[in-house]
C-alpha cells in the first residue's frame, strides 16, 4: 500500500490543517491534528477557484524524498488519488507564490498533459522530481514564467476531492505536540522526513 504525507501548520503549538476562505481573504483550521489521528479521517482543506476543493498529499517514494512543507502525517489509505502531478499544482498556473495568494490565477494552456489517474503511470514518465521540474520549467519558460528550482520542489502532488479514511503510520515534526501525540496514538515519530529509516513505495 502507498505512503502518503500531509502537510500540517502549527497553530498554538497545534498541528492543524488549514483552509483559505477567498471571501474573507483569511485563511481558517479545518482539522487538528488531534481530531485526525481520533477519527481516521482527513477532510479536503485546500482551495481554487478552478478546482473542486481538494485533500493535497504527497507520495512518499525514493524519487520525491521532499514534502510541501517539513511537518506532518505519514499515513496510507486504500483510496486511490482522484489525480495526481508531479510536483505542486499550482507550478502550472500564471502565479508566482505557489500557496493561496494564486487563488484566482488561471491554468496554463496544456497544462493538463501533467495530469495523472494514477501515480504509476505518473512514476513511469516521471520517476523523480528533477525529471518532472526539468519538463516544468521547459513549459513554464515558454510562458515567461520564472523557472523552479529543483532543489525546493522535490516532491508530487496526490489529490483526493472529497474526505478519505487512513491509517496513519507515523508523524514528523520536532516541536514536543508531536512527539506526545505519537506516544498516545502509538505511531512512529521522526522529526524530520529524512530520518525516516527506508521508503516503501
């Protein structure tokens, strides 16, 4: 079974998803991480105003060894992404920031040729990032983009449009919620994805 990530912000010392509410401009929580690990369940929190709101993870395999950001859920689920992309979405839209100020930026032309149904055929094409940032970099420049560093980037985008049961496996953050969370729910912990041991996938 697949090893997916969820990015968490900390809010308080809380580990948390958060969701942007374009008619306020502001963004909310959607989850603790707490009431993840208690429900076995992760809601979609992310938002365009092109997309249907969606759940965004990342696959955690050898040839994408990074995350969106350095916290969060190490977890599996027997739901398959409904698409997936081989670095973050929003690299393929007129907007520079990547996060929820590219709200209302539109998508490129044929943006959608790297648009996957399943990470396998995305893995065959794209077996990891510095391929896939190559390939991006190439589009983006023929739009008068600027370019994406390979070394911040490293890793794919897995998204699910509605709410899906997990099992979690582990948790990674250094702040001390983490690591007492790990103890009650009794997962592994690490305090970054790097010291995880091997992957999986």
């Amino acid at each position: 079974m697949k090893t997916y990530f969820k990015s968490l912000v900390t809010i308080d010392h809380h580990p948390v998803t958060m969701t942007y509410e374009p008619e306020i401009d502001a963004r909310r929580i959607c989850q603790t991480l707490e009431e993840v690990l208690e429900i076995k369940e992760v809601k979609p929190n992310t938002r365009h105003s092109q997309l249907q709101k969606r759940l965004c993870t990342s696959l955690i395999c050898e040839g994408y060894p990074s995350t969106y950001r350095p916290e969060g859920l190490l977890f599996t689920t027997e739901t398959e992404p409904d698409y997936v992309v081989p670095f973050d979405m929003m690299a393929l839209t007129t907007g520079e920031t990547m996060s929820s100020v590219d709200y209302y930026s539109g998508f490129l032309p044929g943006f959608a040729r790297f648009q996957y149904r399943r990470v396998e055929e995305m893995l065959k094409l794209y077996p990891d990032s510095e391929t896939a940032i190559q390939e991006l970099n190439i589009f983006r420049e023929k739009y008068g983009l600027s370019l994406v560093d390979k070394k911040t980037m490293r890793y794919n985008e897995c998204c699910f449009n509605s709410e899906i049961k997990i099992t979690p496996l582990a948790l990674v953050g250094s702040i001390e919620m983490y690591r007492g969370l790990a103890i009650r729910y009794d997962l592994a912990h690490y305090k970054t994805i790097q010291d995880r041991p091997i992957f999986e996938n």
